[in-house]
C-alpha cells in the first residue's frame, strides 16, 4: 500500500496545476493519468487565459515562458451582416486576456511537476475509488502491469469530463444539469500569420466562425459544422474556402491559407455537476462542468476550481479546519454557473440554428444593440476577461442591517 495526501487523477491542467501548488505549499500528491504524457501534451485545445489565470500560473512558479512568449489582447470582435464591432476589454472592463496554447501551459506544468520532484504516473488502467465517504479513501489502479493501491486523505477528480471520478459519485447524490448544441465546432491549425492582430467571432447565415491564432506565425481557425460530418469531409481546400466566405469580405481577401497541422471537430455542450464534492472527492476542471468553447471559459473555470481547492486544502493542512473544504463547492459552482451563462448566451448569439429566419433577425438585433450600448459591451467585456467575485452580502446587509 503506498501512501500520499491528496491523490490527484487526472494530469490535464487541473491535474498538474493542482499538483503543482500543493507541493510548493509542502503538500503531498501523487497524480494518476491514464495517457503518454506526449499524448496529453499533444492535445490542441484551449488558447485564451484570463488574467486571473495567468497571475495562477504565475503564482504555481510556471509563469516564465508564459509571459515571455503569450499574446495580450486588450479586445476582440464581433463581425456580423457587414459590420465588425470591437469590444474595448480593457478600456469597458479594465482587463486584457491572453493568448498562449494549452499544449504550452501542459508542457510548462510537466516541465515543473518532474524538476521539482512530483509524482506522475502516466499510463495508469483501471482506476477505482473507494470509501469516499470515510476518513480514508484509496484508489486502485493498475501502473504499467503492477497493482498499485494508494491510500490518502483527499481525492482530487480532475480527469475531464470522460473521467471515472464523477462517475464513482452515487446517482441520488449528484445532480447534472446539461444542454448539447445542435453542432460542432471543425477547429484548424496552420502556420500561417493570424488574419488580425485580435480574434474576430463572426455570425454569418451560414454559421459561427472564429479567427484566433496562436502565436504571430501560428493560426488556430474554427467553423460551425453540422453534428454528424466527419474531419474527412473537409478538405483544406474546403475548409479555407468555408471560412473566407463566414468572414466579413475585407477581411476574407487578407485571409493567408495553408497546409493544416491539426483538425478535429468538437461538439458543443453545457453541463454541470452538482455538487462539486462528494466526502472526500472532491471534482475540479471538466470533470464537473463543461462549457461551449464561444466564450473561452473552460480551462479558465479548471484553473479557478483548482485555485479554490488548493487553498482549502492549505487551511485543512495548516491546521485551520474544514471550513473551505466545506464552502468549495458552492464557492466553485458560483463562478462556474456565470461561466456557464455567459458561454451559452455567446453560443446562442453567434451560431447558426436551424433555418428559422426569425432566429436571425433577433441575433442581429442583439449584435446591432451591441454597437449601440456601451452599457451592453461592457457586460460582455466584463464576462469575457472574467468577472471578479465579491462575497454575496448577508440578507442583513442587503437591506441595510438590522
Ligand atoms: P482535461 O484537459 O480533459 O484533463 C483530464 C485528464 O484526465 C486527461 O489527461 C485524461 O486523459 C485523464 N483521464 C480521464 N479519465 C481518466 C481515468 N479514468 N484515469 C486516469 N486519468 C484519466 N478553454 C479555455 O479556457 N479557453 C479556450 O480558448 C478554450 N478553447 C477550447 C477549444 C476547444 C476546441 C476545446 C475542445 C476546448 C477548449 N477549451 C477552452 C476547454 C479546455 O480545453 C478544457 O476546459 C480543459 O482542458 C480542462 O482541463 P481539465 O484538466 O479539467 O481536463
Ligand atoms: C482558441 O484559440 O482555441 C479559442 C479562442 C477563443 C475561443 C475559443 C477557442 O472563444
């Protein structure tokens, strides 16, 4: 039987991360993933951090290259019927976002978590929970052939949304909330300079598409594809061809084409599990929420969970008690839930439903209020660079004390 605090499952971002800044606060884990560490750092997937996830990483000691090499963007726009609108992020919401890869962010972790020592067991089978609901939980897993059983005083669930944390929580005892999206998004890399130093999300009639970029020679391009094509179906050709005709024309005619690197499709969904802990599991990342890619909020949400988290378990470790360890829950679910609003109310504003003709007169009206009301930017800029949350005032207070 080994022995460790927290076991972690899960080495995607949250995984690593928590790790990472549990050991720098003298806190032992052991992280167990299913995959190569090549195969997870290899993924494309996320590319927009929020400031507040930013100064995490920066705070986990694996900020260097990340400030060094990311791209800080102070708007972005809105392109729809001939029209771009830029949202002004940081003169409406005093914030800027950044772009650097989530393969840049895995590499830094992984980078951090082997100098320092950490423990990481990739290729992990057959991961099991058990007695989550007493003082010592244990996992059992098989490493590379050998039976391994570990047993701690926390599990961390940060093994996405596929994963067998959430899984392992008892039916009556969870509640999931969820909304799939009648499409997907086909995303493509390619090194080719980004059509515009900012990202352009546009809504044209023939569906959602999205200009971000990864670095100043590298382009990471998306289009609203219906649910059942295949990556197959889409040549370069076509894809270049599909995007130059979603974009606005001056724009289209600077769009560089060239050869993919990667391209997949993503279907879209909304979901979340309540509550986010279980006894002693405790679910951080996708493995408790999953948001539509439109407002850039998912790996920004698994670093706010996991900033959550590590404090609590910095109290509990330091001797200071269960409280946080009791309010994670609901402290993550709070942000978690302005995620999801923000996430679905973008998809829904951009994306192409169906061919009722209505549907898209209300979005245009909507994109065209936008342009109007600096009052309606700012909701959007203040969503978009991440809300700062301020304790929900007693009922005392909010009517002004007793
Ligand atoms: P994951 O990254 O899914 O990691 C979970 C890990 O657990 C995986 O490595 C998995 O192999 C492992 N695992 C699963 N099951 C087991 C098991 N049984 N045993 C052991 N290990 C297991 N987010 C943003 O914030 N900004 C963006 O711009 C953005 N763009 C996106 C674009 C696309 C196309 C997609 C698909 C996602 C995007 N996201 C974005 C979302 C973001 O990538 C995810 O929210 C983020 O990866 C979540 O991190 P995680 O560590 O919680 O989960
Ligand atoms: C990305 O660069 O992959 C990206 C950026 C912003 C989004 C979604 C994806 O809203």
């Amino acid at each position: 039987m080994t022995r460790t605090q927290v076991t972690i499952i899960g080495a995607g971002p949250a995984g690593l991360l928590l790790s990472q800044l549990l050991r720098l606060n003298g806190i032992d884990s052991i992280v167990l993933e299913r995959r190569t560490r090549e195969y997870v750092e290899a993924r494309i997937r996320a590319g927009l951090l929020e400031q507040g996830t930013v100064d995490l990483l920066i705070e986990a000691r694996v900020g260097e290259r990340l400030e060094r090499e990311r791209l800080v963007h102070d708007g972005f726009e809105m392109a729809f019927d001939g029209l771009v609108h830029r949202i002004d992020l940081k003169g409406l919401a005093g914030k800027s976002v950044s772009i650097y890869g989530q393969t840049e962010i895995q590499h830094d972790l992984d980078d951090a978590v082997v100098v320092g020592g950490g423990d990481v067991r990739y290729e992990v089978l057959d991961v099991v929970l058990n007695e989550l609901t007493g003082n010592r939980p244990r996992v059992t897993c098989t490493h590379r052939g050998k039976r391994l059983e570990i047993e701690c005083d926390f599990i961390a669930g940060c093994d996405g949304y596929h994963g067998v944390s959430r899984q392992s929580i008892p039916s009556d005892v969870i509640r999931n909330y969820e909304r799939v999206y009648p499409f997907g998004w086909l995303g493509v890399l390619a090194d080719v300079p980004p059509l515009s130093h900012e990202l352009v999300y546009a809504n044209h009639p023939r569906g959602f598409a999205l200009c971000s970029m990864r670095s100043a020679t590298r382009s990471r391009y998306y289009v609203q594809c219906a649910l059942d094509e295949r990556v197959e179906d889409w040549s370069d050709d076509r894809f270049w061809d599909e995007l130059a005709a979603r974009m606005p024309p001056q724009y289209a005619q600077r769009l560089v084409a060239g050869p993919s690197i990667e391209k997949s499709i993503a279907p879209l969904r909304s979901f979340v599990a309540e509550p986010m802990r279980h006894g002693r599991l405790l679910l951080a990342g996708d493995a408790a929420h999953i948001v539509p890619p439109t407002g850039a909020k998912g790996l920004n949400l698994a670093a706010a969970d996991v900033r959550v988290l590590y404090q609590a378990l910095i109290e509990y470790y330091g001797g200071g008690g269960t409280t946080l360890l009791d309010e994670y829950s609901g402290r993550a679910l709070r942000r978690v839930w302005q995620a999801m609003r923000f996430s679905w109310w973008f998809t829904s504003l951009m994306h192409r439903f169906g061919d009722d003709p209505i549907s898209r007169k209300f979005q245009v009206a909507e994109l065209d209020y936008l342009t109007q009301s600096a009052a309606a930017s700012q909701t959007v800029a203040e969503n978009y660079a991440g809300l700062d949350f301020k304790p929900v005032p007693t009922a005392a207070c909010a009517h002004g004390g007793p």
